[in-house]
C-alpha cells in the first residue's frame, strides 16, 4: 500500500506540472498585450536575458531588442492604426525544466469599418524553468503563406 | 523538516489557484457562445447580480440588462447573418478573492463567402469569487482603432 | 475533524480533475497544427479508433478516413496557399470518463497581401478517457453562416 508521504509527492510532482503547464499559458497571453500597449520591456521581460526571437527577416536577440521591438516603424504604424497580436491557445510539450509550444498567432489590422488579417503565423516558442519562472530561450514565428518552413514548425 | 500536514495545507492552496485560473478561462470561454446561441439567461448568469458591461458607448447594468443584451438590434441582425463572439487566452492575475483578467476579443461576421472581423477588441475583466464560483463584476471591452483607451486597457 | 487521508483523497480527485481539463485543452490545440502541416496520421490519433467527424456535408468514421482528411482536394489547396486552423478555448463539461468541450474554429486562408476568414464555426466535441488518455469519440462543426443548428450546438 502506497504511504501517505508517497501520495504526498506524486501530487506534488503532478501539481507542479499542471502548475507548469499554466504558467507557460499565461506567458504566452502577456505577449499581445505588451505589445499592442506600446510596453516593450514588458514584452523583453518574457524572454530571458539572451533570449532571441526570429520573425521572418526580423530577429532579435536579447532583451534590449526585444524591449525595441515595439519602436520599429511597422510596428509603430500597425499600433497608431489599430491591431491585436493575438497568441492562440499552444499545444505544451515540458521536459522538466525546458519546453516547447507550438501555435498560431495573428495580427488583426484595423482599416475603414473592419479588421483585416494582416499575419497568420506558426509558432515555435522554446521556453526554460528560471528562478523568475518559465521564460522564453527562443521563438520562431514564421508566416502560414504556403512555405513548408512554416508547416514544419508545426509539427511534433 | 515539513510535516504532512503543513505539505498537504501548502498543495491545497496550489490547487485552489489552479482551480480559480481554470474557472476564469471557463468563464470566459462562455462569453461566446451564450451570446452567440441567443442564450441571453446565460450570458447574464456570468456576471454577479449587479455586474455591469461597458462596450463602447453600450453600458449594461445588472443582470437584467446583461440578458437583453441579445436583444439589441445589432446583435439579432449579427446572428440572423451568423456570427462568432471569441474570447481569446487571457492574462489572469488572482488576488485571493478577486481577480483581473486581460485579453483580446474579436466579432466574426458571415458576409458572402468569408467572414469579416467586424471587431477587434481589448478587455478587462473584473472577476469575484462568490459561493456559486467566480462571476464578472465588470467587463470592459474597447475596439483596438488606434484609440490609446484601449491600448491602456491592455496595460497591467 | 477531517484526516490527513481524507484530505489527500480530496485533493487527489480535485488534480485529476485539473488534468483532465488541461489534457482536453491539449488534445483540442493538437488539431490545427496536426492538420495544417499535412500530419494525418497525428491529426486521426486524436480521436478513438472508431471515432468520428461531421463538417457540414464531409463525414469522416473512423481513424483511415479521419488520416485521409488531409488529402481531400480542398484541404491541399488550401495548405498550399497557407492556411491555419485555430481551435479556440474551448468550454469543457467533464462527466468522469466522458467530456463535451464547446467552442469556435476558424479556417484563415491566404489571400495576397492578407488572410481571409474561410470558415467561422461552431464545434462540438465529445470525448471518452481512455488508456491512452483523452480521445475524441465525434465532433460536429458547423459553419456560422446564420443556420439556427450551429447555434443550437453552443447551447448547454
């Protein structure tokens, strides 16, 4: 019969992953509005240090570009016209104290009397465990326009 | 060394956390449909008794008004059309009894052969927990046309 | 005054509980990219081995045809112009060994310099626990072009 201190530490070690699994949900959801508000260190504060960040030719590494990311003048424009960068739910893979998700995100652009979809994108985020909790090493995000780079990044 | 009893204490307000997170996802992930399947009762059931909701120059007081909110003549021309409500991830901060909740909506429109973003939106969710489970105090919801009030609702 | 034991007993259902939400969260996040980088196999892992699929006038039964899907000449075209399938959050009412999630997708197919909203639909999906976790036993998706049955499938 499996003793009470047993039970004990299976549920802790269950309740870390699902606490895991949440964190890197809610991660993931602080990026739009970070930067759709224009914070930028905000946003860079969801990578670590050297983190980096591959958008198509875009890349940006460490968290002084990343913080940067909203001043560039795409970016600028989108924001003065109106967008969301809207992170979709992610499918979460945790191997203890790194993991990956895998998602889409779109950018929606305001113009005349509706919202185009401006971006529709695959997603690969490659996150690790750290003191200040899960935080991002990398992220690839590359357009959904027929490029097979694109569905490969979506797969397991 | 920790006793049993203090461990076990220490998991059950873990798991209260997790539990409260999830339930405010499932809160909100009942925004839509309730107001998409013209469930008026329902969409109002998820605020408390006198919760309120700001959406534009809209202002619907009390649950009474928040279930005449399918009503309006926009919405049944919306659904006559077909239409979808999405409640996007949010970004959720929980403060024991009380709780935050960020995040993009978007109003999808059947127009012809597609569908048109007819809004793009930031929200903020004030969330209570009451003894039949967390409800919305008030819901604001800003159209992301490049006006800063939205962008501002997106800031922590 | 409740036992240690109890508690943990307690405690114990109310994780299992948590993971089976956040297992149905996975499962439902799986499809998109499964489908959209051409994964068949992975895609019809998702559902039980006689499980099923209804979209509008496509049925798919069982795991071969649900494989095949991919291959339908529409689907092709569209993962070679690019396209995303985005399962949304998902509402989720779990019954012990069985599930009924409900909730949007959408299809964003690329168009030029944009995305267009192929399909907005509602979804309903049933699930079964089994040995090898959470499977879809049928989904139904129905477009939200106006037809009063895709409402009827977001109602409780």
């Amino acid at each position: 019969m499996t003793s009470l201190e047993d039970r004990l530490s299976a549920l802790e070690a269950r309740t870390r992953l699902l606490e895991d699994q949440l964190a890197i949900y809610q991660l993931l959801a602080a990026y739009g509005p970070a930067v759709d508000s224009l914070s930028g260190e905000a946003a860079a504060a969801l990578w670590v240090e050297d983190g980096t960040y591959e958008a198509g030719t875009y890349v940006f590494e460490g968290r002084e570009a990343l913080a940067g990311l909203v001043d560039i003048e795409n970016h600028r424009t989108w924001v003065a016209k109106g967008c969301a960068h809207v992170v979709g739910m992610p499918l979460v893979a945790i191997d203890d104290d790194t993991a990956i998700a895998r998602g889409y995100s779109r950018v929606y652009l305001h113009e005349g009397d509706h919202w185009r979809i401006h971006r529709a994108s695959a997603n690969r985020w490659e996150l690790r465990r750290t003191p200040e909790g899960w935080r991002v090493t990398h992220r690839v995000n590359l357009l959904l326009d027929g490029d097979e780079a694109a569905r490969e990044l979506l797969r397991g």
